[in-house]
C-alpha cells in the first residue's frame, strides 16, 4: 500500500467493492472525497472500480481477500491502518445465497458458505476494524436485507438467518461502542438489480428488473448514513422499490 496523508479526507473501507452495491458505494464515496479502500474477492473487479475512480480523480486502494478466511480481515485492517493512517468507516456489503434454499433441497455445506459470509465474514470485519473505529468515532453501514428486516420465504433459510443475525450485530455495537461515538447502521435494501439476482432459484427477467433498486439508489442511502452529524445515528434503514411485495 502507498502512503497517503490524512488531509485527503475520512477513509471507507469498503467489502464487496467489486459489484453491485458495494461497487456503487465506493464510487458514490470517492466522487464526494473520500479515499476508499475496496475489498473482495475478486482482484479484476476490484481494480475497475479503482480506474474508475482515480480517472475522476479519486483515491481507491485495492485490497482483495475473502472474509471466510478467519485471518484476513485483522491484516487487512492492520494494512489499511499502516498505510493511511485510520479508518472511519466502514461499508460490509459482500453476500451469498444459493439456488438451494429449502430444508428440502439445501445441503449443510451450502448453509455453511451463505452464514460464513454473510454473517461471520462481517462480524469479522467490524471486530477488526473497530479499534480505528474507536479512534475515529466512526461509522459502520452493514448492507443486509429486505428479508434481514422482514421475513421473505423465497430468500432461503439460509440467507434469511444470517442477514437477521446483523439486526443484532448493530444494536450491540450501538448499545456498547456509542461511548466511543461508533455508530452502526442496519441497511436493509428490497430487490436491486445486480447480478446477485443470479443466484436465484428463477432469475428475474427484464421487465421484473426493470421496477427494481439500482445500485445507485443504495449508495445514496449509505452517504445519507454516513455523512450524518456526529450525533445523530440511523439504527436501521429499509429503502425498497415501489413494487415490491
């Protein structure tokens, strides 16, 4: 990682930077000031995103990894602290489903994968970036579910469990890390069109896409969390298509 000094602005660490929300988010931070630093799995994507916004005129750092691996996510953040200095923030937004989503046709190794990261992978990463964020009285913005804040019986037993769980994940940081002025934000989106759609059972068609979310709608609602005032904390937010059921 390059130095970079703390007058360019409050650092988002960014996980699942490399599409859909995330992607979004990362763009939407970088054009307003931010430095980003963009996480996932996948490198390739990672670095678009990070041509994107040094082309703008941006700062982004690439810092690929896999958040089921119990180890990356404490050398990630200790990478991200070496080399700029803090963390303020932070956007969790990776996840998994799975075409199989019933008792009757879901494998346990398949369940273990969707709980590993959508709720293990995250808890991982705020407990690893919390110290900065304790420096900081930072923010933390976990991109859940619909079916996080209400139950969906098409989003899968599997899905459905873990993306609850972060309900709790937030309030417990709020009830015990707001004496450090840390705040988390339960952000619950309904149906976006992004290419997690095709992990469905049936994959929407245009027309269904067509009345959806788009990332770009999310992101917005991750500035409006995270540029709050430093007193002011947004618990949880449901942001949804008109359309949807």
């Amino acid at each position: 990682m390059n130095e970079m000094t703390d007058d360019r602005g409050r650092v988002l660490w960014v996980i699942g930077a490399g599409s859909g929300m995330g992607r979004a988010s990362a763009l939407a931070a970088a054009a307003v000031g931010r430095a980003v630093v963009l996480s996932g799995r996948r490198t390739e994507r990672l670095e678009e995103v990070a041509s994107r916004i040094g082309d703008a005129g941006g700062t982004a750092l690439v810092l690929p990894g896999d958040t089921r691996d119990p180890a990356w996510a404490g050398s990630a953040a200790s990478s991200i602290v070496d080399g700029l200095g803090r963390i303020d923030e932070v956007v969790a937004a990776s996840g998994l489903n799975t075409p199989q989503r019933r008792w009757g046709d879901q494998t346990m190794a398949g369940f273990d994968d969707v709980v590993a990261t959508n709720l293990l992978g995250t808890a991982r990463i705020v407990d690893a970036a919390l110290p900065a964020l304790r420096v900081a009285g930072g923010s933390v913005v976990i991109v859940s579910s619909y079916a996080g804040w209400t139950f969906q019986p098409g989003a899968g037993v599997a899905y459905s469990a873990s993306k609850s769980a972060l309900a709790s994940l937030c309030r417990s940081l709020n009830a015990q890390e707001a004496v450090h002025g840390v705040r988390a934000t339960h952000l619950c989106p309904g149906d976006v069109d992004t290419e997690f759609l095709e992990q469905r059972p049936v994959v929407p068609d245009a027309g269904a896409r067509s009345v959806m979310l788009r990332p770009e709608d999310v992101a917005r609602s991750v500035l409006h969390v995270l540029d709050a005032p430093s007193h002011v904390r947004i618990d949880e937010l449901v942001i949804s298509p008109v359309a949807q059921h």
